[in-house]
C-alpha cells in the first residue's frame, strides 16, 4: 500500500524541467475545468486516495481478513488499472512540450500488483482458517466478551 501510494508523489508528466505529480496535475485540470461528469468527479475525489487504500487496513484491523482482502482486490484492481492503462497509452508520447514521465504510473501499478497479491492471500488464509478451526466459531456478544462456540457433539 505504501508503494502504491507514493507513486502518487512522484512524477507523473514532465513539461520542459518541471515535473508534476498526480495531484498537482488534478488541481491543473480543476482549475481549468475542463472536465465534466464522471471524470470531473474523479478528479475532485483524488485527495481521498489516501484515506480510501487505508480502509481495507483498518477492517485487517478489526479482525475482518476478509473483507480487508476484497477491499485490497478492490482497491488494487483499480487502481493498476488506471495506472496501467495510462503507462500503455501515453507512453512515448508527447503533445506540446508535455510528456509522461513513468516514475509514478509504474510506481502506482507495482503498488497495486502487491496489494491485490495481499488481498488474495488474505482472502485465502481468511477461508482456510475457517475451515480448519475444527467446527469452532468465535463469536462477538452483547457483553463485550469473546466466547467460542461449538456443536453438543464437540463437547464429548
């Protein structure tokens, strides 16, 4: 999750000897509201990027291994998506002095690729240690304590 976020500090497009991060080139495009619909409110959503890949930790958090693995699938499938998709189609192209530079798109989609390979194993140890706790099931009450249940069977 770290790697995938600091793709986004680094840069993302180079215009002569300035180079622009992902931010920096939001706040260009809200400025010069040239977007419209969906893509306008992506655009303003971008500073929320942060605090969204950091959910499926805090659900990790709360013992929800896998709900965490499909929000990290989630976020991750996205996410390297959207960088993925920009390296393959901007790559090597220039219009008017302004290119990409591929230091935050590639950054972006190795982040990515590790945090869907992480919700995956999540999901997957999440499943197995289900399967092999041996029919017992922790379980939240009212009281605030931890109690295990288990079938009359197991009792003999």
């Amino acid at each position: 999750m770290t790697v995938l976020i600091t793709g986004t500090f680094l840069p993302w497009v180079v215009s002569g000897q300035v180079r622009r991060n992902i931010y920096q080139i939001a706040g260009v495009i809200q400025r010069l509201n040239v977007l419209s619909g969906t893509p306008a409110v992506l655009v303003h959503a971008l500073p929320f990027l942060g605090p969204v890949c950091i959910v499926p930790v805090l659900v990790g958090v709360l013992g929800w291994r896998r709900s965490a693995g499909v929000l990290s699938v989630i976020i991750g499938l996205l996410l390297g998506g959207g960088s993925i998709a920009i390296l393959m189609l901007a790559s090597g192209r220039s219009a008017m002095g302004v290119a990409l530079d591929s230091a935050g798109p590639t950054t972006m989609a190795v982040g990515a690729v590790l945090l869907t390979a992480a919700g995956v194993f999540f999901m997957l140890s999440a499943r197995r240690a289900g399967r092999d706790s041996g029919g017992l099931k922790a379980r939240w009450w009212p009281d605030g304590s931890d109690r295990l249940e288990c079938a009359p069977e197991q009792l003999r």
